[in-house]
C-alpha cells in the first residue's frame, strides 16, 4: 500500500491541530496521554485516518470527518498514489473529494476497473487484510484461447515464484478474433497476482479489467466516473468484514464527476 494509503503519523496530526510541536506531541505519545479511539497508544509510528477520534488527556482534540465511500471506475493509464516519481497521472486526478480519500489496495498503471476510495481506515485494514478475504474478481482478455484444463489449473492454484496461489474460481467468458475473456475471482493480494497467474499458464493479459470487490460491483459506470456507495452497499460490505453496520453515514449512491465531488456534492 502506498504511504498516502496509510493514513498519516499520529504526532503530524497532533501538530497540525495545534496540541503541541510535533516533538512535543512524541513526548505526549511517549507518556501515554494520547488516545485512539478510546486505546492508548504509545508508538510513535502509528498512523492515524481523519475518521480517527483523537485524545490528550482526555479531551477529544478534533471532530471525526464525514466518512466518504466511492467507487471509480478507474482507467488504464493512471496511477493508484497521491504522487507519482514519474510524474504520471494519479487517481486522485479523477476524484476530488470534499475529505481527503485513500484508495483500498490497488490497481497496476495498466489495470482497470472498479477501485474502492475511503477515508474510513478500520475499513480498509479489513478489506485489504488477507484474514477476511475478501474477493475480487477480475475478467481478462487473454491471448489464445483457454481450454478447460487450463481453467481447472487456474481455479486449483497456481506456482508462481512466491509461492502456490489459494484456490480461485475461473471460468471461460466469451472468444474474439484475437484471444479469449475469462473470469478469475481471487481472495489474495499478491502483487499483479492475476496477470502472473495466466502467463504461468501460457495465456498472458493483453487487457484487465476489475469488475467486484465483495458485494461491490462496476456495474455501468463510466471510465473515470466515481459514484457514493449506496447505504445497501455500504451495509453489505461492512457486514461482510464483520464491522457495525449502523455505525457510518452512508452515502446515496450518486455518480458524480470530480467537479462536483470537489464541491462535496
């Protein structure tokens, strides 16, 4: 996960809200008069998100932001950072929230699809922590054309040079002239886990695309559109990683541009 998806150190956030310097704001930690969410906390590497409820001494220090869930149907061609090296196009070109969002894992440069945005860091922990795996399935342009041994090689696992794959589920979506569509639905996230699992099968991605993350899918929106989870969404997804379901203000649903989502709207 990039540094921007990791939320931000606790003692920045103490100083930018004016408790203290951020040395000072160490010594705070240090001493065990900072809590997050009610625990105490004394590393000083801990990363906090904006929906964080933030104490010293007791005295909450600042209101949690509204938490904010979208989905983006995110492009070939942009990156999954706040800042790229390479000065390459980042999806946060495409979405401006009204708060500041991070994307829930990943999608490659040359991947495209649906990709989660939150703010809601106890969320995105469960999404992107294998413990809960969560799915995602993924439909793929393949050069040549799969037969079905290929497939059942796919759903059984594969060797690649980390390691066998877990068992997925695979299945042969329609041909073209020039190679195949199948369907892979994964639970890990090893890095371009599903582009190395059909080369090792003899049938590299000439295109990928993501289509679900648990019970959330692309559906119709539109390449580099972003849209509010709806509150059936929201509710399903949270169950699914066994958070509260009553706990966050859910969004309508709406399909918004990045103008309008700059306006909060």
């Amino acid at each position: 996960m990039s540094e921007a998806g990791r939320g931000e150190r606790l003692q920045k956030v103490l100083a930018r809200a004016g408790v203290a310097s951020r040395r000072a704001a160490e010594e705070l930690i240090a001493a065990g008069r900072v809590r997050v969410n009610g625990e105490v906390v004394t590393e000083m590497g801990r990363r906090v998100w904006p929906t964080d409820r933030l104490e010293v001494g007791g005295r909450q220090i600042a209101g949690p932001a509204a938490p904010v869930y979208l989905a983006l149907n995110k492009p070939t061609g942009y990156v999954t950072t706040a800042r790229d090296p390479e000065g390459r196009p980042t999806v946060f070109d495409l979405v401006r929230a009204a708060a500041r969002v991070y994307p829930v894992g990943r999608l490659d440069w040359d991947s495209e699809g649906l990709l989660l945005l939150t703010n809601d860091g106890e969320l995105t922990h469960r999404l992107t922590h294998p413990r809960y795996g969560v799915e995602k399935e993924y439909h793929a342009l393949v050069e040549g054309h799969p037969n079905q041994i290929t497939v059942d090689r796919l759903a059984a696992g594969v060797r690649l040079g980390d390691g066998l794959t877990a068992p997925a589920r695979a299945r042969r979506l329609r041909p073209t002239q020039t190679g195949d569509w199948v369907a892979v639905t994964i639970h890990e996230g090893r890095n371009r886990q599903v582009r190395r699992m059909l080369e090792a099968v003899g049938h590299p991605v000439r295109r990928l695309l993501r289509v679900r993350v648990g019970p959330i899918e692309l559906g119709e929106l539109g390449r580099g559109q972003a849209r509010e989870l709806t509150r059936q969404e929201l509710t399903a997804l949270r169950r699914l990683v066994g958070l509260d379901v009553s706990s966050p203000r859910l969004g309508g649903g709406r399909e918004m541009g990045s103008e309008a989502l700059e306006r909060g709207e």
